[in-house]
C-alpha cells in the first residue's frame, strides 16, 4: 500500500525545490524505489486495487506533507480577499503586509515584478496578483489555491447579500461604516507608495516617469492599459538604441 | 470592465435591466473583493432569478459566471507566469520593467489621488480619518485592523 501511494506521489512533479528535505516522502520515496521492479503490475492493478485504505493513506500524506504549504496560501489570500474594499488597487497594501512582510514570500523588487504583471494582464489585477503569488510558491496547483482563495469572500459575501440580506444598500448602519472605509482605504493605498518606489528603482533621474503617468491618467483620463504599451515600448526601444549606440 | 459587463448583460441578451445594473455595480464597489466578481456573481445570481428560477438554481448561476470571468486570467497568468520566472533576467524584460515598475507606481498614485473625491471625501471627519490611517499605515500598523477600525470610528462619528 505504501508503495502505491510512493507511486501515486512520484506522478507529482517531485523534482522541485518544494519537495526537498521532506523527511516522510524521501521515506516514502524509498519505499517506492525499493519496489519499483514491480512498477509494470501497479499500473495493471492501480484500477483494481485503490481502495478506500489507500486513498485514505494518500490524503494523511498529502495532509502532512506540501498540502499544509496549499493550506495555508489559500488562507491568506482568503484573509486578504475578505477585507480587500474598493477595486484592485485596495488589495495592494494587504497582500503586501502578508506576502511580503509576514510570510517574506516575495522580496520587494519582485512585489513590484508583480505588480507590473498583474496590471498589464488582463483580468482584474487583484486576480492577477494572488495568482501569480500562487505560481511563484507552489505552481500551478498554488495558483488554484491562492485564486479560491481571493474569490471566494467576495463570492459568498454577494451571495448573501443578493439571497438574504437585499436591503443592504440601503441600511444606514452599513452606510455609516462605510463612510469611515472609505477615505481609509484611499489613505492605505497612498501609504506605502515611496517605500514601493524605492523597490521599483525611482530615482531623480527618472522621477519624470511617474510624474507623467499621474498627469495621463489623473488629469487627462487617458487609460492605464495604454500608459503600460508605451512604458513597456519605451522600454525596449531605449534598450535597442543603446545597443546601436555601442555598435557605432 | 463594467461598461463591456453593461454592454453584454442589459442591451445585447437582456438578462437584467439598466437599473438593476446600477444597483448591482454600487454594492459590488462597497463589498469586498474586484468589482468585476462581485458584479459577475451578482448579476449571476439576479439574472437566474429574474427568469423565475428558484435560489439554488440562482447560486448555481453566479457560480458559472464567478468562475468564467475568472477563466481567463487563469490561463493567461499560469502561461505568463511559467514564461516570466524563465525569462526574469533577459535583458529586454529587463529593460522594459526599468520603465514599466515607476510607471505602475504613477498608475497607484493616480488610483489614490482619482479616489479622493465628492463621493469618498464628504466632510472634514473624512480627511481626520485619512490623515490617521495614512500615517499609521506608515507606521507598518497592519492594514486590516486599519480598515476594521476605520470602520468603527465612521459607525461612532456619522449619525
């Protein structure tokens, strides 16, 4: 039975760092290889043979093993998509505070790779952002993880609130909390905007890049979508130039 | 990504009316979570409902819409992401994250300053309330009991 679920384990890609140092499935490993000669019959018998016992073994190790990692990316992106008030740009300080000052999942500069990411795909960009949170950690099962995870608050709060709870929009207590949100959302999404442009490498030399963006899309209402093309095009086309340059 | 929603869900298949709509984009913008989910489950669950189905039918709905205006990030961020980590130190990523991370940091404080408005901002107690949660936020005081807090004090300072 061990030997299945050794089986049913090295199908996982095993070969990444997550899996290393784990005491239980290095053992389990083991036990597989040990076995091994006989791998042919388990894949006539994996059919016939699963029975609920292994199955039940399966999910212990799973439980034991890198599931608790799965576990515990889905929480905090559920903590985060729970109090994420006010569109996309709300979520920034608190996956911030999770991913990169609690949890020091991310480092700064690549805080801010994902930020870049996540706005320049489409999709709402707080989607975006727990996904690729999730693909960094665990690939593509993290990013299942992280992606319920930063759903479903919202999903289960609508739900309520479009079955039960219908006068929500006009209940002056939820009014009156919100009134309180609201400039503190706006207060959390300016607070850390030097110590993020520290990490995303502003300097005075190119302090005019941010400036001109605030000017396009503040003043002039043009879309962000746009400012991304031409900053990503503005870009490459100085790296081209500079290569020209050295040629001459 | 409302107006596109609006375009598809009230004029071309008329699932649910133009008032409806406002009203569900106004409690989709004061829950939690990105707008384009709770409008998609919102209007998921209305537009069900509207054709005389019973509730479990009406949640069954805003969970096909919760999970199809997901889909496409889906993809397009498990592709992107297993590409960027390969592609991180190329030159010409590189070269345009150089101009595209300040450029995003002007998109958030646009975001922020777009936020300031006659709608967030109504009275003097607002700003009190902004100034507090913008230096405490600074004091690397943690966001979410900011946002609970902020809460309380707009239930003890609005009559």
């Amino acid at each position: 039975m061990l030997s299945m679920a050794g089986r049913i384990l090295r199908d996982k890609p095993s070969g990444s760092a997550d899996y290393k140092g784990n005491k239980t499935l290095k053992s389990c490993h083991k036990e597989f290889h040990l076995n091994s000669t006989d791998a042919a019959s388990y894949k006539k018998q994996i059919g016939k043979n699963l029975s609920f016992c292994d199955l039940l073994f399966f999910f212990i190790m799973i439980k034991h093993t890198h599931m608790k990692r799965h576990l515990e990316l889905f929480l905090v992106f559920l903590k985060i998509g729970a109090f994420t008030f006010g569109g996309g740009y709300a979520m920034i300080p608190l996956i911030r505070n999770e991913v990169v000052k609690k949890k020091k999942w991310l480092e700064d500069d690549e805080f801010m790779d994902m930020l870049a990411i996540a706005q320049s795909m489409p999709g709402p960009m707080a989607l975006n952002a727990a996904l690729f949170v999730g693909n960094k950690r665990l690939g593509f099962k993290g990013s299942l993880f992280s992606g319920l995870g930063v759903i479903l608050p919202s999903f289960i709060i609508i739900l309520f609130i479009a079955v039960i709870f219908t006068q929500f929009k006009d209940n002056p207590v939820i009014e009156r909390i919100f009134k309180g949100i609201r400039p503190a959302v706006v207060a959390l999404i300016a607070g850390p905007l030097t110590t993020l442009g520290k990490a995303a490498g502003i300097t005075r030399k190119n302090a005019w890049i941010p400036i001109i963006v605030i000017i396009a899309v503040w003043l002039l209402k043009i879309s962000p979508v746009y400012i991304v093309i031409i900053a990503i095009l503005i870009g490459i086309i100085h790296l081209a130039y500079l290569k020209q340059k050295l040629k001459r | 990504m409302l107006p596109l929603i609006q375009h598809e869900v009230v004029n071309v298949h008329h699932w649910i009316s133009v008032s409806d709509f406002t009203s569900i984009v106004a409690i989709s913008q004061t829950t939690p979570g990105p707008i384009a989910f709770n409008s998609a489950t919102y209007i998921g669950y209305t537009a069900v409902s509207n054709m005389g189905f019973p509730i479990i039918q009406g949640i069954i709905g805003s969970a096909v819409c919760t999970l199809a205006v997901s889909l496409p990030s889906f993809i397009i961020m498990t592709a992107v992401c297993s590409f960027f980590f390969k592609v991180k130190n190329n030159q010409w990523v590189r070269a345009a994250l150089l101009v595209l991370k300040p450029a995003i940091i002007g998109l958030i404080a646009s975001a922020a300053l777009m936020l300031i408005n006659n709608a967030n901002f109504i009275d003097y107690k607002s700003w009190i309330i902004f100034v507090v949660v913008f230096i405490a936020s600074r004091k690397k005081i943690n966001p979410i009991l900011l946002i609970l807090l902020s809460g309380v004090s707009g239930l003890l300072l609005y009559h």
